[in-house]
C-alpha cells in the first residue's frame, strides 16, 4: 500500500520480516519502530516483496539517526543493486555511505562510497535526517534533508579498479552493520 507520497514501506517497525541478515544476526535489532545497527559485521538484505525485491530505477528514502557511539562516531551504509551474501562485505552493488565526520572512515554521509566520496557530512550526529537515493538509467543523486550532496552518471566505458560489482544493474537493499562500536538508527526504510 503506497504512502502519500507514492511510496512502499519495506520495514513494518515492529520485527525483521522481508529482510534477512547474513553472518552476525545479533548486529540488527528493532525497538520503538526503528531498526537499530550495532553490532560484529552484519547485512541486513531486503527480501521482502515489494517488487520482489529487484530494484532497477527507483526512489529509496529513510530517515537516518547516528549515534555516537564509542568511536567516537559510527559507520553504516545503504547498499543498492545488490544480492544476498552469506559473509563479508557485499560484492555486488554500491554503498551509499552513513558516516559521522568523526569517525575515522573519511567517506562521509553522502558519499557513493570509493565511487564518488564527499569529505564532509552534512547531517549532525545524533539526530533524524532523510536519506534519498535516487537512480534513473545511469544517473545516482543522494539528497540528504532535501539538499543533493551527489551526483553521479556512470560512464560508458565505466570499469572499477576496485569492488568490481560497483556497475549500475539491479538489485535489493542491505543495510550495514559495520562494526560493534558504531550505532545507526534507521526508519520509515520505503
């Protein structure tokens, strides 16, 4: 059932139903109509089924809370055109990055990560904001509270040096533990 604005929920608030984590369940929680990040490296892929779960353009939004967790600081991610993997990080696909400008990682919030990286996030630490993923053919916008911070179209002859599953096709969704001293909140995930 789409929202007011045209969108479908893919996370009830409640539990993890349509969504399927790969190697440290524990990382992923839901409590007070969010889902909660924190935790041994973990992806959380959508299942679920809204467009039973192959994306290929579409228009993705959440509302995003870092925590500071004890880094200080955390990291986590939105992957996209992506597929489920029993362990490590996600081969296929691109991570849209959630990233505290304290935390080590210098890819920020925002950022297509090792695509097309934005120094500085935005977004203050330990309040709501919307993340917007758009992808249109082969163009990829990141708006962050309304405001795009990224813009990519990729080329052509486009050939990753690095996470060679970074090419535009399609996919589902995952979202990331990263590690067990970063906290991420996510919400209303349509």
């Amino acid at each position: 059932e789409k929202d007011a604005e045209g969108f479908l929920s893919l996370f009830n608030g409640k539990d993890l139903t349509g969504w399927k984590a790969n190697e440290n369940e524990k990382t992923f929680r839901v409590a007070d109509g969010k889902l909660i990040s924190n935790g041994d490296r973990c992806h959380l892929f959508y299942t679920g089924e809204v467009k039973n779960h192959d994306f290929k353009d579409f228009e993705f939004k959440c509302e995003v809370n870092i925590q500071a967790g004890a880094n200080p600081g955390s990291n986590a991610g939105i992957y996209f055109h992506t597929k489920y993997q029993e362990k490590g990080w996600p081969d296929a696909g691109f991570e849209a990055q959630v990233c505290s400008n304290d935390y080590k990682d210098p890819r920020k919030t925002g950022s297509l990560y090792a695509v097309k990286d934005l120094k500085d996030s935005s977004v203050p630490v330990g309040e709501w904001f919307e993340y917007h993923i758009t992808v249109k053919g082969k163009a990829v916008t990141i708006a962050l509270n309304g405001k795009v911070v990224m813009e990519w179209t990729q080329p052509d002859d486009w050939a990753p040096k690095q996470f060679k599953g970074r090419v535009l096709s399609s996919g589902t969704f995952a979202i990331q533990g990263h590690d067990p001293k970063s906290e991420v909140w996510f919400r209303k995930l349509r």
